[in-house]
C-alpha cells in the first residue's frame, strides 16, 4: 500500500512539472526572441531623407528686404507702410525651410519679430506652414506647391487675439524680386486686403 501511495506521489508530481514546462514555454521563447540580436549581415535601418518636393522652395533661399503697405483696422493701426527683412535658409536635415523675420518699427507700431517654418506632408500631399510671431499671432497653412512661380497659402490662426481666415499669395518674379499679397476672409468669400509686400533678395547675403 505504501509503496502504491509512493508511485502516485511521483506520477501527480511528474504531471505537474510536465504541466508548467508546457505553460512556461511560450514565455520563454518570447523572452529569448526579444532579446535576440539581428543575424549577422542583417541591412541597418536607413536614414529618413527629406521628400524631394523640398526642393521646390530652393528659389526662396536667401535674405530679402522688403517695404510693405498694410490695411489694417484702426485698432491695429490702420493704413500704413513700412520695411522688413526675411533670411530663409534649410533646418532640421533639410525637411524644413525657416524664415526669420523681421518688422522694422513705425511711428504707430513697435518693431516685430517673427518665424515661420516649411515643409512638405507626404501623406496629404501638401506643403505646409507653422507660423508664430513676437505679438502671440501664430498661423498654420497649406499650398498645392508653385503653380508658374506662384504659391497660393491657405491659412487659420488667431491675430491679436482674433481668429482669422487668411491667404497668402507669393509670386517670384525673377530670381531676385518676388512679391507678397496678403488677404483676409472678412466674410464667408469674401476677401480683403491686409498686405503688400515687394521684395528684393540681397546681394551676396544667404
């Protein structure tokens, strides 16, 4: 009798071991091939490149000076002209293009500063803007890309504290003189003018 007792101790404790080496297997096997290395001669994950549609802002590098005429509200200073100067150049492994700006001071404004990044969404197949400057405006847009020299930006954001529907249209009208038209939506379809500016890119500066 004992000895029967015996055998089945050791067959319950064999069909327990058996039970958690089967449960335990899975888990070490993930285990195992998580912290397995790749093979030998396995290809290292390439370097992102940036997409090739940056290439269509290469004839917007460069520092360009600027007088600007501008229609604003009388609470934003109304009709007036003044000077400016933007240097854009690549950043960020050349998937962005930024622009540094900056308004020179009139007898109704302070001077301002500003910047304003590029870039190109492949997955909605838009250029892109981000914008923000030194009186807490900030803007975000998309253009179909240059169409015969022009870019038509349509943007949203918020300008001294209001948010505003805007359009940019910036026109190269040779290699060293382009033009800027600013529009904002009044109402719905309705556009009007919030800026001219005409620039010349600077001699021997990029």
């Amino acid at each position: 009798m004992h000895c029967r007792k015996q055998d089945r101790m050791k067959l319950i404790a064999s069909l327990a071991a058996l039970g958690f080496a089967v449960a335990a297997s899975p888990a070490l096997a993930q285990d195992k091939s998580e912290g397995k290395k790749p093979a030998a001669g396995s290809p290292p994950m390439g370097a992102m490149k940036p997409p090739a549609e940056m290439a269509k802002y290469k004839d917007m590098v460069g520092t360009w000076k600027c007088n600007s005429k501008m229609h604003l509200p009388p609470e934003m200073g109304g009709e007036q002209t003044g000077t400016s100067t933007m240097t854009i150049k690549g950043d960020m492994n050349g998937f962005w293009m930024v622009g540094q700006w900056k308004m020179d001071k009139t007898k109704t404004m302070p001077a301002m500063t500003g910047t304003i990044y590029w870039g190109y969404d492949p997955a909605d197949q838009k250029f892109v803007e981000v914008g923000l400057d030194s009186t807490g405006s900030w803007m975000r847009g998309t253009s179909d890309g240059p169409q015969n020299g022009t870019w038509v930006w349509n943007e949203e954001g918020v300008m001294m504290g209001k948010k505003m529907t805007t359009r940019t249209t910036v026109t190269l009208t040779n290699p060293s003189e382009l033009e800027v038209r600013g529009e904002v939506e009044a109402e719905p379809g309705k556009w009007m003018p919030m800026e001219e500016d005409s620039c010349k890119k600077a001699k021997g500066v990029t």
